[in-house]
C-alpha cells in the first residue's frame, strides 16, 4: 500500500512537469505569433482609427 501512495505521487509530480512544459511552449509561441502579426494588423488599425477620430 506505501508504495501505491508514493506512484501516485511520482505520477502528480510528472503531470505537474509536463503541465508546466505545455504552458511555456504555448507562452513562447503567442510571444513569436503576437510579435509577427502585429506588423500585419498596424494597417488596419490605423485605417479604423482614421475613420472615427
């Protein structure tokens, strides 16, 4: 029964790592992302912000 209880908590302590993995990945892919389009939607922002001053 001890060792059930201490792979459970290798498995938790594994998912956690991985969670963490995941969330960098999906971090530093918005910051590539938001840093590319930001160029491609300056046009429009500017076009709309002529139209209502």
């Amino acid at each position: 029964m001890q060792k059930r209880n201490w792979e459970r908590g290798a498995t938790a302590v594994e998912y956690g790592i991985m969670v963490a993995l995941i969330a960098a990945v999906i971090v530093t892919g918005v910051t590539v992302l938001g840093a590319g389009t930001q160029d491609m939607f300056t046009p429009v922002s500017n076009f709309f912000a002529s139209l209502h001053p």
